[in-house]
C-alpha cells in the first residue's frame, strides 16, 4: 500500500471522480450487477443511495478508489453491514482495494454493526474472492449462475461474511 | 387451497388491503427485516419499490395475501427473480402462500426470468423454509445470525434458489 494513500468521506464535489472510476468498470460489467450501458447519473445515485455512506482514496492528490458501506437490511437484520468497492483501473494492484477494506471494517464497527455481508461477489472474479478471504471473510453461499459474465458466460456468485 | 382463491395484478385502490396484511407482519418483526415501526407510507413504499410487480390474492371477496416480484440485481444478473409474500394472519394455512409462490413461479418464467433467489428466508420461519423446499428451492446458503428475533434472539438467515 502507498504510504500517502488516505481515505476520506466523499463530498459532493467528488462526483466527477468518483463516475471515471465507476464508469470502466461498469462498462465493463464483469464485476458488479449494473447495467453495462449506466448513465452517470444512475451509477451515482447507485452509488449513493440514501443510506450509504461514500468514502474515496486519494493518493497524490488524485481519487484512485472508492467504496460505499451501508446496513445490508433493515429492521432486524440492520446489525449486518455491506460495501462496495471500486479502484481506478490505472491504481490496480497497489493495495488500494485491500486499504479500503481494512477501512470500511474499521468504520462499521465504529457504526455498531456485528458483521459484514457480501451480497454478490462474482466467482471469476477471482483476485476479489481471494482478497477478501485473506481479510477474513468466508463463503456462506454459492448462486448458481447468477451472472452472466460478458466474455465467460453463466458464471457463480458468492455470498461472503465476516463478523467485526 | 380454496377453490375460490384468484391471483391478480394489485391496483392502487388495494393499497389499503395491503397494508392490512403487511402491519400485522411487520409490527411482530419475525419474519421481514424491515423495522417493526415502519409507517403505512414506508411499507408500502416497500413492497411498491420501483421495478417491482405486485399481486393480490383474493378469495371470496377478501384479498388474503400479497406478493412482489422483481428482478433481484441489474445488469448481468436480472436474469435472477425475487419475491416477497405475506398472507393476512386469518387467511394463514390454506395455502394461500403455496399458491402466490406458484403463481409468481409462472409469471417469473412469462417475463423471462431463469431462476428465483429469496434473500433473507429467516431459519427460525420454519413453515415458510419447509414450504419454499417443497416448491423446489434448495438452501444455497446460510447467513450466520443474519437477524435479531425479537423473542428468538439472533437466528441465522437461508439464501434460496430454483431455476424457472
């Protein structure tokens, strides 16, 4: 992990910053359950959905990542957390989504949730799955074929949780 | 089942029939994750969500029960259904759940769905989990203490499937 790398709220201003991160990757759409063709408008508010809290990693000035993190439900199940991740793809493979990670855990237990829930970790997507294994979080569930990745086809996603 | 039970698209008109059935649910809290306060606007706000089909399930006049369907995420994973079904405390035992749930199989496959994944199926409701394995679906995973059972304490949570 870069030694300048800081993560802060996201404010408003973000926005621009925040969509050039979204938008390969959803363009993409190999990782998240988003339509490919999102508007920048859509994919923030997705983003931003009452509730979540953003966050963004900055490293020399420039936003090379962010993450949401909300309660996964409501009422009884509200003690349960989630997040989303998201790095630029030219901040890959420098410890930026793993910071993050170790962030979000932080701050949702400084907000009183007990565990932290993955809703769809897509199985090829196999760098994630392994990262977020190394950081404590374990399969609890496998959905047949709930994606249909753009070059490989039908493919499995993960449910994964860890307690805080 | 009644002989007389029909399935039909809710209209706004049954909205408070609806409400009828979701506040007593809702209020016990062992069953949804949704706060056992929640206003009539929030509830209904709920199970109207934006995307989501609802049905009414009326016998003899009375509407018994109500179910959402839905597309569970976006994108390369809206192939995947999701329903809600709740049936009025009176009306419970005649199937009527039995009946929603196949109804919403077949309006799933019409709209070209290819499976349907329940969530958050809560351990401790065990006629619902016996009902859904009769109907096909099969355990695909278990979120440990997912939900805080007002007399049960922490229960554990089902994710649900079957292909259409």
């Amino acid at each position: 992990m870069s030694p300048t790398l800081t993560i802060r709220p996201a404010a408003p201003t973000d926005d621009d910053a925040i969509w050039r991160i979204l938008e390969p990757t959803f363009r993409a759409g190999e990782t998240y359950p988003i339509p490919r063709e999102v508007s920048r408008a859509d994919a923030l508010a997705y983003w931003r959905t009452p509730g979540n809290w953003v966050f963004v990693a900055e490293d020399g000035g420039a936003i090379v990542g962010t993450y949401y993190l909300r309660a996964n439900t409501r009422g009884g199940g509200d003690h349960v957390a989630n997040c989303g991740y998201m790095v630029a793809p030219d901040a890959m493979g420098r410890g930026v989504a793993r910071a993050m990670c170790a962030h979000s855990l932080t701050e949702a237990k400084a907000r009183g949730f007990a565990a932290m829930q993955f809703n769809f970790v897509i199985a090829s997507n196999e760098r994630a799955v392994r990262l977020w294994q190394s950081m404590g979080f374990e399969i609890v569930g496998r959905l047949p074929a709930a994606f249909r990745h753009p070059r490989l086809g039908p493919v499995d996603a993960f449910v994964m949780v860890r307690t805080l």
